[in-house]
C-alpha cells in the first residue's frame, strides 16, 4: 500500500512540473509561426521536429530536419537569429540547455 501512495505522489510532482514548464513557455513568436506554415508544405521538411528549449534563461528553437546533414543549423533565439556556434557555446549547451517541447512535428506520409 505505501509503494503505491508513494507513486501517486511521484506522479503527481511529475505531472505539475511539466505543466508548469508549458506554462511559463512563452507562446510561438511570428516568425516561427509564418516558419511553420512553410514548412507545412514543402516536401523537404517531412518528418521535421521544432523543439522550444530554455538556455542560461532565454528561449530557443531547434528545427531538425530529416533531410538535413547539418543537426544544430536550425538553431533560433526566440526574435528568430540563428545562433552562431563556438566550442563554447556548444558545450555551455550541452551542459545548460534543457527540452522544454515539441511546438511542431510533420507526419512522415
């Protein structure tokens, strides 16, 4: 019986924190909206993934691309600059930056 309380509670606190992660995300800016509309048509991004991610407490996009050799090109602040990667900054990344979302995904059809 205390196993099962304590997993009630476990997945309550799992639950309430990823709300309150979708909760404080803030919504899509324009450019990313018009982005996605694009992409909603052209054949190139089927199967494409846009991910929203909080780093060193700002907001960022990752667009991955299937088709796309290149894995972190896509890479936008939230005003929609594509960040310019150094040795550091990939690995302050790597270290920091955390997978808030998926904002958007295209079906593979």
């Amino acid at each position: 019986m205390k196993k099962i309380v304590l997993m009630f509670f476990l997945s309550i606190m799992l639950f309430s924190c990823n709300k309150e992660n979708d909760e404080k995300f803030p919504e899509n800016p324009d450019w990313l909206t018009e982005k996605i509309s694009q992409m909603g048509t052209d054949f190139y991004y089927v199967g494409t993934i846009v991910y929203a991610y909080e780093w060193n407490n700002e907001y960022f996009y990752l667009i991955s691309i299937p088709l796309s050799s290149c894995i972190m090109c896509e890479f936008y602040n939230y005003e929609g600059e594509k960040v310019e990667w150094t040795q550091e900054k990939i690995d302050d990344f790597q270290k920091n930056g955390k997978r808030i979302k998926v904002v958007w995904q295209r079906d593979i059809k």
